[in-house]
C-alpha cells in the first residue's frame, strides 16, 4: 500500500504543531520555575570524574524527582562582559517548579547518596537560587 505523502506540507505543519503545544504548556502553568546557580571550583584533574558523575549518577537521580524542571552542568569558556566569579571553572544550574521542591530535594535520601559523590570533585562551590522572572 503506497501512503500519499507531501513532505512540503508535513514540515511546514511542525511549527505550528510545536507552538501549540508549547502555547498549552505555558498556559497550564501558572508560576515560573526557580534555578539554583551553583558556580563550582573544580580542579582540572577532577574534571572527567565531575562529567561522569554527573552524568550517570547525579542526573539520573534528580530527573526523578517531584516538581523537577531540568538540570545542566556548564564549564566557563570566556567572559564577553565583566569578570566570572573568582576561580570558576563549572556552574551548575538546577531548576524545580518551587523552591520548596527543591528542598525537598536537598533533604531527601537520593541527594544524600548522590551529592557526595559531586562533592568529591568540587574543590569549592557558592550557590545562589533565582526565581525566574519571565
């Protein structure tokens, strides 16, 4: 059986298709999600260790937990405009719904088990938590 497909016409139903659903998502949500920004001092030879255990521990973890957003781990490349914080090497960046979702988080037996294996390459870290403001 030979499907009738017009490519020209799906690809140009994606954006719409997208924007829908995102329109959907935005409007079921009434209040914007907070970010901790935790900039993090990070020797170079703890680095691999640092990636992989975010990677396949520290992630795996968090993603399951009530009210969570995302998380990302960034490495400094440049500054475009003024100084990084002093020493900075990494930032990592963790968003819930509410602030008390994430110190549920903090207080539960997965972020005991998970943070000390973070903590062993962290030379150093300074976390500041921001409500997103649009």
């Amino acid at each position: 059986m030979k499907m009738n497909l017009n490519r020209r016409r799906l690809l140009a139903a994606i954006p719409a298709t997208l924007a829908a659903t995102s329109a959907t998502h935005l409007g079921a949500q009434t209040k914007l999600p907070m970010q901790l920004h935790v900039d993090l001092i990070v020797e170079p030879s703890h680095e691999s260790g640092l990636k992989e255990t975010f990677d396949k521990v520290f992630r795996p973890v968090i993603r399951k937990q009530p009210g969570f957003v995302d998380v990302r781990l960034l490495k400094y490349s440049l500054s475009k405009m003024g100084q990084p914080p002093a020493g900075c090497t990494h930032r990592l960046l963790i968003s819930f719904e509410t602030e008390k979702q994430r110190e549920a988080w903090v207080a539960s037996a997965d972020h005991q088990k998970v943070w000390p294996q973070m903590e062993k390459h962290i030379k150093l870290a300074t976390a500041l938590v921001f409500d997103v403001a649009v």
